[in-house]
C-alpha cells in the first residue's frame, strides 16, 4: 500500500520537479529523497539567482551509485586525495546517490572520505554546477553501459545529459575479457574509458569499432595488490582463523573454490536445484585424504541457507573451510596467494589466478552452461574447463593438475593482455588519465596507449 502511494505522489510531483528545475534537471532526480529533492531545488533556484563567478580550477566529480562504482573508483579517488600538489590545484568532490542500487559506502571508505575532508554530495548539483560551467570539468562514472540499459540507465542518461551540456565524462572496465563483457564495454556512453590489458584494448578497436581516441590503457586498480602479497602473512591469517587446519596446510595442497550460487543458473527451471548438484558433485571430486579444500564465498551468496556448509560430507568436514564474505581479512586475492589451484566457473577470479600463475579448473554442470564465455582463457596458463558428465572427469582434471602437473605453457603474454602491468602502478596511471582529461597532466604524462 505505502508503495502505490509513493508511485502515485511520484507521477505528480516528477513532472512538476521537472519543470521547476528546467535545465537544471537530471533523471537522478526521481531516485532522492524528498529531503534532498527539497535540497536540490533549492540549491538550483539560489545558483541561477546567485550569478556564479567564472571558475577556473579543474574540478573531477566521482559519481558513485553502486558497488561496482566504490569498487572501481574510490582508489582512484583515495590516490588523488593523497597527492598534496592535486589537492591544493584540482577540486575533487564525491555525489553519492545510495537509492538507485542500495549503494552504502564501507566503513573503510567512509572513514578515508572524512578523514581527507572530501565533500560527499547527497543529491547531484555538482552536476549542475558542472553544466553551467563546464570548462576541465570531468564526471568519472562506472556502469554506463547502453546494451544494459535497464541496470545502467542513471550511468547512460546522466552521460549524455552531460555531453549535451559540453562536460566530459569518463568511466572504467569493471568486468573482464569475456564476449559478452567486452559487447557491453563497447557500448559505453562515457567520452573516455580506462581499459585494463590489451586483449580488451585490441577487441573494443579492431572488432567493435571504438574510436582508439577514447581509450586509455592503465591495468586494472584492484590488481595493484596482486603485486604486494605475501603468502606468509595470508597463511598466517588463514590460520588466526581456523587454527584446526596448521597441521593439514603442512601437508595438503590447497584448492580454492571461488564462484557464485546465485544468477549464474537463473535461466534453468530449477536453479537451486543445480547448484546443489554444483557443490555435491564438486565435493565428491575431492580426494580429502591429499587436498584441503576452501571455499571463499560470493558476497552475494546466500548464508541462509548456506549451501557450501549445508552439503559438506561427515567425512570431509575436517578438511573443507568456509570463508563468509564478512571475514574481508581473508579476500580472493589473500586466498589465491595460498592456494595450489583454483575452482571456478565464470569469473573474473580466474583471470586472477592466471595472472598469479595458478593452475585453474572451470567446472560447470553442461557446456552450454555461463562457463563457455571464459573458455579463451585456455590460451593461457594451465586453465580447463570440464563438465558435470562424465562423472569423473573433475576429479581426474584435479588430479592432473596437483598430482603430475605439466609445466605451464604460456604463447601469450598473461599480464600484459589481462592487467596491462603488474606493477603496482595501474591506480597511479588511471588518476593521472583523469588529471589529464582536465588539463592538468599532459597526455603523454597520464596513460599509456598501444599500438592495435
């Protein structure tokens, strides 16, 4: 009932905040508060009555609306807020608009906002302020994709608002070198995207026709860390932990299982059903008596029920650990600097492993099932891709892989295609490419292009 009256009071009052707000006006309108729907309104009036004075200083505005935002983005905020030189020259401001997809900053990120004393803007007049001044103003944004306009609807409408308006936008690659992820990357409505590793690089000109011009090739942000870890330490929490497995870490070669029990079989009949098949069958390719298995949970995946836990064996109860998502101390990457070899099904996770020079198993219940998007990764590294059927085939794919591995063949360069360089440096040439859009880096200076 209280949902029909809030969609009913909307269909009034949206076209009314429309017309108030003329030019003023975005579509992220609908997604505030009345508190700041009131704030914005007012905020417009007393800008257009105010006669703003010329600005003259770049200005880059980081809009965050979901996860995939804070997760993309705040390092590249964080690194520009910690330069003194860029924060006394260039205003870096944050609009955080938490209705469109439940977005709530972690406490972590919240706290570094704060500390830095970083304005974080509740409704979006940055943007209006942008629009009427847009001279080296820059709007950094994730998920602004046409080709998934129902969940990238406020990215693709609030680019082109700005376009129209002369401000420049920029966005980031937030999945990886799968078909369907590089389709959507193609389509994205921001002037400038930053682009992880060459193979994307490569596909986006010479197969999907983007304009090179609107490519900055940096690596990916998140895998600055892949060149710090320390084995050591990550064991060592491991075992902070769950102090049971000392003896078994000695003595087992580890297997991570990192993939996802939700979405990936939504189009079956039975979905949970398959996922139940997915951990039972997976558990029975184990041979617990020579591995020690971790399982390190999605944080989508549900705890209640938790099906990992719910369909360990008796007998291999000893030997199989179940890393929630809120043990954030034991994140993918720590786990992966651990393990021996990887289980997944179609994640960027194994892109990862690659990278770290892991052995990798996709395992999926049919060919035809979200597996077959990453089977190109078999170009690199030790990665296979086996089936539900026939039944043993997982466990002879372990097998082979612990047992009497191969030595890894790799044609293909893994880091450069994947992550450009691993170096630790790919944050640093992402902020620099954001300095650059509003002049103060030169080009050459911001981001590295190749040749296609």
């Amino acid at each position: 009932m209280a949902l029909k009256l809030s969609n009913l009071v909307r269909k009034v009052t949206d076209p009314l905040e429309a017309q108030l707000l003329g030019n003023h006006y975005f579509s992220l309108q609908q997604y505030l508060s009345y508190r700041n729907k009131w704030a914005a309104l007012q905020k417009s009036f007393s800008y257009r009555l105010a006669a703003p004075a010329v600005e003259t200083q770049p200005e880059i505005i980081f809009f965050l609306y979901s996860k995939a935002c804070e997760r993309m983005l705040m390092p590249l905020l964080l690194n520009l807020l910690q330069r003194s030189e860029v924060r006394q020259q260039v205003r870096l401001s944050v609009v955080l608009l938490e209705n469109i997809h439940r977005l709530r900053l972690s406490a972590a990120n919240s706290a570094a906002l704060a500390a830095a004393n970083c304005p974080v803007q509740s409704d979006y007049f940055s943007l209006v302020r942008a629009c009427s001044q847009p001279q080296n103003k820059l709007v950094v944004m994730c998920l602004d994709h046409r080709s998934k306009q129902a969940y990238h609807r406020c990215g693709v409408e609030t680019a082109d608002k700005l376009r129209q308006c002369g401000v420049k936008t920029l966005s980031i690659q937030h999945g990886g070198t799968r078909r369907d992820s590089v389709v959507d990357l193609s389509t994205a409505a921001s002037d400038t995207v930053l682009v992880w590793g060459q193979r994307v690089h490569r596909q986006l000109i010479n197969q999907y026709d983007v304009d090179p011009q609107r490519l900055r090739l940096v690596g990916n942000p998140l895998h600055d860390r892949l060149a710090q870890l320390n084995p050591a330490q990550a064991k060592a929490k491991l075992l902070a932990c769950y102090p049971k497995l000392r003896s078994q870490l000695a003595d087992k070669s580890v297997i991570l299982l990192a993939t996802t029990l939700q979405a990936e079989y939504a189009d079956q009949p039975d979905e949970q059903r398959l996922y139940r098949e997915y951990v039972s069958h997976l558990y029975r390719s184990v041979d617990f008596s020579k591995y020690l298995l971790i399982v390190k949970m999605h944080p989508l995946d549900s705890l209640t029920p938790n099906l990992y836990q719910m369909l360990i064996p008796d007998d291999a109860a000893a030997s199989i650990v179940v890393v929630e998502p809120s043990l954030t101390e034991l994140d993918v990457y720590s786990l992966l600097s651990i393990a021996d070899l990887l289980i997944t099904r179609a994640s960027t996770v194994a892109e990862e492993a690659l990278i770290m020079q892991r052995r990798v198993i996709a395992f999926d219940l049919k060919p035809n099932g979200p597996a077959k998007g990453y089977q190109h990764l078999e170009e690199y590294g030790s990665y296979t891709t086996v089936y539900q059927h026939p039944t043993d085939q997982l466990k002879k794919a372990i097998a082979a892989a612990l047992d009497n591995p191969q030595p890894q063949s790799q044609p293909l360069d893994t880091v450069a295609d994947l992550t450009y360089r691993l170096d630790g440096q790919s944050t640093t040439r992402a902020a620099d490419a954001l300095l650059a859009e509003v002049g103060w880096l030169s080009p050459p200076l911001a981001a590295v292009q190749v040749a296609t």
